[in-house]
C-alpha cells in the first residue's frame, strides 16, 4: 500500500473497543488515510485480542503500532500498552515517554505528533470515555488546520471524554457513530498534500519534539510556559503553565503533561491518600492514649482519658468525611474524589 495522505487519530477509554468496533467497519480497505488509536490499556495487557477483535470488524490491516514502522493507507495502527505512540517522517515512533494525563498511551501525545508532522491532514477523533484525555489533543489537531470530531455524548457509554473536549470549545463535529465513517470518508476525500512544519505553531513542534527524546530541559519549557507555584504530582517537581493555545494545560520538564483537569483530579487522589495517612496515624495516637491510660492513675489516668473522647471525635468526622463526603452531623463537606 502508498504512504497515506492523511491521518485519523483517534482516543478513546472506557467503552472504547464496541465503539471501535462500529466506526471500523464503516471504514473500506481502500481508504487513502491510516488510522491511529489509543485505547487506554492496562500496562499488562498485550493488545492483541483487541486488534484480533477489530479484524473481525473491518477491511482495514490492523495491527499493534512498532517503533519505525512506515504508516500506510488502509491501515490502522494500535498504541501498545504502557508506551506512547507517536508519529514522525511518516513513521511511527513508540516510547516509554512521561505520562500524560496520568495515562500512557495518550491521546493527546498521539495527536500533538500527528498535527506537527501532518498539519491540516490530520482529523482528530475522540469517542467515549473517562476524564479529559484528547481534549488538549484535539485543541492541537484545530492549531495546525486539522478537523476534530466527538463521538455524540448522549449515545457515548462513558461520556466524559467527548463532553470534556466540547466544553474546551475545541470540536469540529459531534457526530453519532453509526454516521462517524461517512463523515470520516468525506473529510479524507477533501485532503490535499501534506503541508510542511514551517506552518505548525513553534509551540507545538517543541512540545513534539520534547516527547520524542523522553525528556526535555528548563530552557526548553521555558520557551513555551511560565513557570507557577504547583508541583507536577507524577515527580514532584516544579510546573509550567502553557501560554499558548485555550486548554489551560500544565508540564513539567521531566515530559509529565496535564490539563488543568486532569492535574486537579491528581491532585483530589493525592489529598485523599493524605487524610487517609492522617486517619491510621490518629487511629494509632488513640491505641497509644488508650494503653498510657490503662497503665496509669489518678488524675494522669482522667486527662489521658479525656484525649482518647477528643481524638475520637476527630477520627469519626475524618472517616465520615472521606466514606460519605460528610461530617458526623449530616452536613454535607466538599468532595475530595
């Protein structure tokens, strides 16, 4: 098969392989585009019954994406597990780069590459699934003149993914499944040569090119974010704010990349670890209190006694707090997941 013409990059998560399953299938052998996917996986799985799966669904040669295999058309491409696929000189390229989004694969990695090596031939898809990856993905599909699709929330097993992206404001189409591969067809048949990336936002092809070598420096960062008082919570060190673009997203120089989502989800699983540190280390403050009590007299004993009845209160309304989002008394706290 020729080199393609253009590509299809698509994120999906939760839900993801039915929905897969029904685009692919509209999609014919002779389709001059490749097709690239990230399917959230767990780092020990292998892929296969996935792209075993799809075969049985679609003309396209579906395979798992390898490091410095040239794209074709009429084939679709699947990122391993726990490795980013990227693209780069008409091939792939598969690392074992930082996370982003807390999730590796990543969407928006796949789709940051695909827009600086393709441009305006890139259509970006995002189908049902969890939290916000592929919303920053797409914004960059949009910057270098690509398409962006969503599948329709309303029909979306896990509408999270789509919703987040056209509360972005980053959204081309939003299109039910059953329709997404005529659209898809009509979109690649408009395709024109691919354009050259002295057209891609400089911005764009430095995050690219970051995500290519694993790691990047403070120089680098520096050129495209300013540096804000958080920490990245994959490595603890410090963040940049991206300045450029409408997805308020946040890196840091290590290659970890958020939006401001996503870190905010990271940082709700973080202080929940912390209270429930805090809840063991009470628990044992009171078993200390408890055997100091039983061992003394008089009024040590009573004082001992009186912490114990203080430090419950403050047990029962910390496991309150994180069981129900409530306190003892039935008045509703914020959430901290």
């Amino acid at each position: 098969m020729s080199a393609p013409t253009s590509l299809i990059v698509i994120g999906t998560s939760a839900g993801g392989m039915p929905a897969l399953t029904r685009l692919v299938e509209q999609l014919p052998r002779t389709l001059p585009a490749a097709v690239l996917v990230v399917q959230h996986l767990g780092p020990d799985s292998t892929g296969e019954p996935l792209i075993s799966r799809l075969r049985q669904h679609t003309e396209l040669k579906c395979q798992l994406g390898e490091n410095e295999q040239p794209l074709e058309a009429g084939s679709l491409y699947l990122a391993p597990p726990d490795r980013h696929m990227l693209v780069k000189d008409g091939k792939l390229l598969i690392t074992k780069g930082p996370r982003e989004n807390n999730f590796r694969p990543a969407a928006d990695s796949l789709f940051r590459s695909a827009a600086v090596a393709y441009g305006a031939n890139v259509i970006g898809v995002v189908l049902t699934g969890m939290l916000h990856d592929g919303t920053a993905g797409l914004e960059y599909v949009k910057r270098c003149g690509g398409i962006t699709l969503v599948q329709d929330p309303a029909e979306a097993e896990f509408p999270s993914m789509p919703e987040s992206a056209l509360r972005a404001g980053v959204v081309d189409y939003v299109i039910p499944l059953d329709r997404m591969g005529g659209v898809l067809l009509d979109l690649v048949a408009r395709s024109g040569p691919v354009l050259q990336k002295s057209v891609i936002p400089d911005d764009l092809i430095m995050e690219a090119s970051i995500a290519e070598r694993v790691v990047g420096t403070t120089q680098e960062v520096n050129q495209i974010g300013r540096q804000v008082p958080l920490t990245c919570p994959d490595c603890g060190g410090a963040l940049w704010e991206i300045q450029q673009g409408a997805v308020l997203r946040y890196r840091c120089h290590t290659g970890h990349a958020f939006t401001a989502d996503s870190l905010l989800d990271s940082s709700h699983h973080a202080l929940e670890e912390t209270l429930w540190v805090a809840l063991r280390m009470m628990e044992e403050r009171k078993n200390l209190y408890t055997s100091m009590a039983s061992r003394g007299e008089g009024s040590w004993s009573v004082q001992q006694e009186e912490r114990i009845e203080e430090i419950k209160v403050h047990i029962n309304r910390l496991r309150e707090f994180l069981i129900n989002g409530k306190d003892p008394n039935g008045t509703t706290t914020a959430h901290v997941h």
